[in-house]
C-alpha cells in the first residue's frame, strides 16, 4: 500500500500513545472542578483614589483554560468557558472534566454590551479588544474540587498583567465609564446611551504630530480616542458627553468636516452648532463628576470675565458666546446652578484693573428682604431638551439650526415644566455680557413689612 511508505516504527509508536492517552481518558470517571475569584483595581485616576480607593471590576468578561495530566504528560490549554464577573467583582465557573489533575490560565477582557476599552494598536488590528492574563499556576497541580484564586487586582504590585500599564489604565476606565454610564442610563431610557460605548487608550497617531495630536470622539464611527497624556477623569467624561450628544441629537457628521476644515472645533468658531457640542461635552462632563464623585458645582462666567476674554477672545455680545465652546459652557451652567439669587453676574469690563473672579460672584446683603423663586433645574432636566416632544411642538430630537442660546433657552422652557418662558428670557438676560440685569431683579419681589 502506498500510503504506508514513510511510516517509520516511531511514527507508530507516537499513534499507539495518544490511542493509549485517548483509551484512558474515556475511561476515566468524570469529576467536577470548580475555578472562582474576585477582580479588583486600585485606581490611579485620582478622582477615583479618592472616592474608592480600590473597586471590584463588575461586568468583565473572564475566561478561563485548562489543561490536563494524562499518564504523566501535559496536555495543552483548551479553553473551558467564559463568565462575567457580578456586581462584587466576583466570577465562579463549574465544569465536569476527566478525573486528572489540571493546570489552569486565567484571562480577562474589558468588553461587554455596554462597554468596551479599545488597546493602543486596535485601530490596525482585526482583534480590538485583548485578553489580559491574571493567573497562571505552572507549578501546582489541582485535582477535583475547587480553587479560589482569591482577589486580583489590577495594580502596580500585580503579577503578570495585573501590573501591566495599559491593563491597569482600562481598569481605570471601565470603572470611570460604567459609573457615567449607570448615572445617565438612570434617568431612563429616553436619555440612555443607544448604542455600545467604544473607547481606545492609549490613542497616537503615527500620522499626527504629539504637538497637535488631541482626544477626540468621531461622530462617524463613534469610537472615543484618548491621547496618550490625556489620562483623566475630565477628558474622559467630555469625550463621553460628545458620544452622548451624538446620539440624540440630528447634524453631528458635520463636526468631522469642521475639525478637517479648520484643525479645531475649540475656542471661537464660525458656527454655533460647532460651539454648543464642544461646550455641552465640557458642561457634561462638570455635571458627571460633580453628581458621581461629590465635586463643588461649577459655576457660570461673569460678564466682566466673558468681556475681557476666554482664551484671549472677548465675548462681548450674545453672537459671539455662542460662537464660543465656553459660551455655551455658561450657557448651561446658568441653568442648573442652584439658588441664582445669591449671585451677581457683575457688569462688562471696561477697561483698566479687572477683578480677580472669573465667575459669579456672591451678592452683598440687603437691607431689603425679598421673596426669590429662581428656577432649580437639574442635569437630567437639560438633556430632556434635546430630545423630541411631540406635545411641546418638538417632533424631532435637537437639531443643529436649534443650537442657538435663545432656540435652546425657549425650547427648554417650552418641554420642562418647571421653567417658564419669562425664566428662559432671564436667562438669556444673564448671558448677555452686554447686559446689566442681575438675577435679584429677575427673580426676586421685595417684600414690603407692615408697618409697627
């Protein structure tokens, strides 16, 4: 026969043996093994040192390989399954093997249908999101039963990848994303997120100069890139909002042609739509540290400070803040800053010495007491605005010809029921860096004491 040509005594021998391994292992009883821990993070973001400290990892994918001893020799790694760790970071997985002594591998991947964290390569490789290996026991032997390989936790005293730089940077983020996500997916699910976030870290460019290169959300793909130094809480949040933004509203394509057109879509731009998603995505992004991480509530600008100039361009007229991403960023601030008659927005600078405060300032006391009625809303409330409201007179989500200070301010007041159109015109009344009125004359009514 010639097929048999070639087929040496060793080359039999080697065939007899995994017979013999395959006999013995059909042979042989199954047993059940059971493989569980807990995964963890010590942040580094130091928003989240200090809120947390260390935090179980919840919602991560884990898989778990095993390999096998079979008549004194080691098999290779077959991976047994995959679990996702519960809201204590905890993962457990049962399987019925043959009864030998097994070795396993364990990995973890920051991925799940909310979320997933993106490697620094992803963009050039087909696999996006990576296997981080945590465990690895190539010593020990472990028969039927369980192991508990107790906490691991992503650190900088982690071993094997535990203490790798970008797995511990996910690590970061999941935590960061998912409690962002958690907060805005709250307020139901008219404002949830519609679709998975995507998020790569750390992003360069090998086409773009470091000098130049920024984090940025692509409206296209809505895939979120953060630069390799922008490894923080504020940046994250921004990119995040924009994502947010992208999905509820109708025109963000546009924002690509502009950041093509004219390398930026920061500071003083010709179109406003341009201005109002970079000065919501900062807004948000203030609004999302303060409610998770407990942080002072930013306030407005005051006029003297618009005036003299935000990034060196004075804001001197209504037209030009909202051609501004910080005009915008004021804009919404003036509407969920609580208790407005406590402040005073100041006067237009006109030259000379300015003061030193750069946003409201508190007002002096009056010797007259006054009944004030200021409009209390909150984030939740502002992202209701952009969406549709057919019995307001909004069929559609926001638009880009909407993106205007006194189109936004009137369609606020026209959806939310705790703000009137004369609450909206006070508003815009305040923005002004023209203006003069103060938010005790828009809001607030002498009371006038009987006499003794």
């Amino acid at each position: 026969m010639h097929w048999m040509k070639g087929f040496t005594k060793t080359s039999h021998a080697v065939l007899m043996g995994l017979a013999l391994l395959l006999t013995a292992d059909s042979a042989r009883a199954d047993c059940t093994y059971t493989i569980k821990g807990k995964l963890a993070v010590q942040h580094q973001l130091s928003e989240l040192v200090n809120a947390y400290g260390t935090s179980p990892l919840k919602g991560v994918k884990v898989q778990i390989s095993g390999k096998a001893k079979v008549l004194g020799v080691w098999g290779w790694y077959a991976v047994w399954d995959e679990v996702t760790t519960n809201s204590l970071g905890e993962f457990s997985l049962t399987q019925s093997k043959a009864c030998y002594d097994h070795r396993y591998k364990i990995e973890v991947k920051f991925q799940s249908d909310d979320l997933e964290v993106r490697h620094e390569t992803a963009t050039s490789s087909t696999t996006k999101v990576k296997w981080y290996l945590i465990f690895e026991d190539e010593t020990v032997d472990h028969g039927p039963g369980t192991l508990d390989v107790g906490t691991r936790t992503f650190s900088s005293t982690g071993p094997r990848d535990l203490n790798l730089k970008e797995a511990r940077d996910h690590a970061d983020i999941w935590v960061a994303y998912q409690k962002a996500i958690e907060k805005i997916n709250g307020y139901g699910p008219d404002r949830a997120f519609t679709s998975q976030i995507r998020v790569k870290f750390p992003h360069n460019s090998d086409v773009v100069s470091d000098t130049v290169e920024a984090s940025y959300a692509n409206p296209a793909t809505q895939v979120i890139y953060i630069f390799e130094s922008h490894f923080n809480i504020s940046t994250l949040y921004h990119e995040l909002m924009h994502i947010w933004a992208y999905q509820h509203v109708s025109g963000e394509l546009g924002l690509a042609w502009e950041l093509m057109e004219n390398g930026s879509t920061h500071g003083l731009v010709d179109e406003p739509w341009v201005a109002f998603h970079e000065g919501f995505a900062e807004y948000g992004s203030d609004k999302l540290q303060q409610l998770i991480f407990g942080e002072t509530p930013r306030l407005p600008y005051n006029r003297e400070r618009l005036t003299r100039g935000i990034g060196g361009t004075p804001l001197t007229s209504l037209s030009l803040v909202q051609r501004h991403d910080m005009g915008w960023w004021s804009a919404f601030h003036i509407m969920t800053t609580a208790a407005l008659d406590d402040y005073t927005f100041k006067t237009a600078w006109t030259g000379g010495t300015a003061s030193t405060p750069t946003y409201l300032v508190a007002r002096a006391p009056s010797p007259i007491a006054y009944s004030c009625n200021p409009p209390a809303l909150t984030f939740a409330q502002v992202l209701k605005v952009f969406l549709a409201n057919s019995t307001a007179g909004y069929p559609n989500n926001l638009t880009k010809d909407e993106m205007l200070v006194s189109r936004f301010y009137d369609r606020a007041a026209d959806i939310l029921t705790n703000l009137s159109p004369a609450d909206s015109d006070s508003f815009l009344d305040l923005l002004n860096p023209a203006g003069t009125t103060q938010p005790l004359n828009e809001f607030c009514s002498p009371i006038f004491l009987p006499l003794p």
